[in-house]
C-alpha cells in the first residue's frame, strides 16, 4: 500500500484522513497549520488535524512556512503522493515536486468554477442548481490543475453551508477512495481545466452577513443560508444596534425571523 502524506486543518479534513486510515494506507506525515489562540479567552489550541493525527499516532507537523525543513520530512517521509484538503497555505513548487505523483487536492466546486476560498457559500449565494466535489491534481496556481475525478450534487432551496460542508466531505471521502488505486497506477489521466470557464470566489467577511430592510425576501434566504454557523446574518436596527439572526425560516415566498441576538443581550424572539 502507497505511503501518502496529508496536508489539512479543519474538521472536514479530518474525515477524509480518517478513511485513507481505514482503507490501509500509510500516513508517514501529516502536515496541519500551527496551534492558535481560539475564542474569548483565547486558548492556544491545536488543529482538529492535529488532534485526530495525534490520537492515531501519525507524525505531525505544524510549520508556519513550507520551508526547506518541510521538504526534507517529505523526502524522508518516504512518500509517492500527498492528498490536501483545506490546508489553508499555499503549496510552494518544491513542495508539488518532491512526490512523484504529485499532491492531490479535494475542492468543494465542479472546477474551473468557484476556485478559492469559499466554493460552498458561493454555490448557495449564486442560487447554484448543483455543486459536487472535483478531485485535482495540485498546480502552483489556485485550484486550476487537471482534473483527476468529480462528482455532481444536487442543491435544494433549504440546504446551509454546514450541512452542505459535510455532504461534500461524505462525497470527497468516497470518491477520493474510490480513485485512488488507479490515480497511483497511472491508469487515470487528469484532464486540463477550461481556463475560458473559470469563477472565482474570495474570503468571506463578517461585514458580508449584513442584510437590510425593504431587500428582496429570496436574496435573504439565500443568504441566511449560504452563511449559517459562520458569519452569519445580522441587521442594524433603528438605534444603531446590531441584531444578529438566529433562525428564520422562508414560508410563502416571505422571509421570516424567528430568533435574534441583540447586541449585548441574550437570544430573544422578535
């Protein structure tokens, strides 16, 4: 069974990882970003990556540059191929080079479109029928290398980024293991990406949830939904205080508020 390193950070990355493991593969290294402070009092805390690697005891390493050091665990990790999956770092060219079959990078879009940092959300705000998951073979430049494998999902009007999140993560997994035999025997040849038909899609802001009065209803479903958990939509009342909105729920063509948070009080029902 083929050595494979594993660049990731998040919680969806540690699903994928979890089923390499389980299908028997060899994990010599696995690269996550560094420990950070996380909420109100933040508390240094390490990746979900990190945490789960560590329980499995995989060697982990957190580097803030993926310098000569980390070309040199790659090297010695004895590894053929790499598998990232929301890392969050760009992958330098001597990185790509040091694996004889390359890094293979799962993304959240139906490449070229929505390439960047927020495929999920920009799939939902843009009212997409359909998204699914492409499986690409890295490139030093974003998200624009041959694709490997893709597989199609179909978006209702109810669907929130995390529960879209973790649907595609469930596809990712699958088809990722699905492919993976034949990726290393050479016997899939990854086809270039239309550059003619590439989108593009940036970070969301927090200043990105603001809704007002008197937008149209739909607009404002779409968005609740496309950032439900994080950023989340709020609005400005007549004094000038934020309301963040909780739950709502879109009846009859209407968008309907069902839970607030004023600003500096606890949740209430408008």
């Amino acid at each position: 069974m083929s050595k494979i390193i594993f660049l990731g950070t998040p919680e969806l990355s540690v699903t994928i990882l979890k089923s390499l493991l389980e299908k028997g593969y060899e994990i010599p290294l696995v690269i996550t970003s560094p420990d950070k402070p996380i909420g109100r009092k933040q508390i240094v805390t390490p990746t979900p990556v990190k945490v789960f690697a560590e329980s499995k005891n995989l060697k982990v390493i957190t580097p803030e540059k993926l310098g000569e050091d980390v070309l040199e665990e790659i090297t010695n990790s004895g590894a053929e191929l790499g598998i990232v999956v929301a890392y969050g770092k760009i992958i330098p060219q001597k990185i790509i080079d040091a694996l004889p079959k390359g890094l293979l990078n799962i993304h959240y879009s139906l490449l070229p479109e929505f390439r960047g940092a927020s495929p999920v959300e920009s799939a939902i705000l843009e009212d997409k029928k359909e998204t699914g998951v492409t499986i690409q073979k890295l490139v030093f430049k974003l998200d624009a290398g041959p694709i490997v494998a893709v597989e199609k999902f179909p978006l209702d009007n109810q669907i929130t980024t995390p529960e879209l999140k973790d649907k595609l993560t469930e596809i990712g997994a699958e088809l990722l293991i699905k492919i993976l035999p034949d990726y290393i025997e050479g016997k899939i040849a990854p086809i270039e990406q239309d550059e003619s038909k590439a989108t593009h899609c940036g970070k969301i802001q927090k200043a990105d949830g603001e809704i007002k009065d008197g937008g149209n209803d739909k607009e404002k479903w779409i968005k609740y939904r496309a950032f439900f958990g994080w950023p989340g939509i709020f609005y400005f009342d007549e004094n000038g205080k934020r309301n963040k909105v909780t739950e709502a729920k879109f009846e009859n063509e209407k968008f309907i508020i069902k839970k607030i948070i004023p600003e500096g009080k606890k949740e209430i029902s408008p």
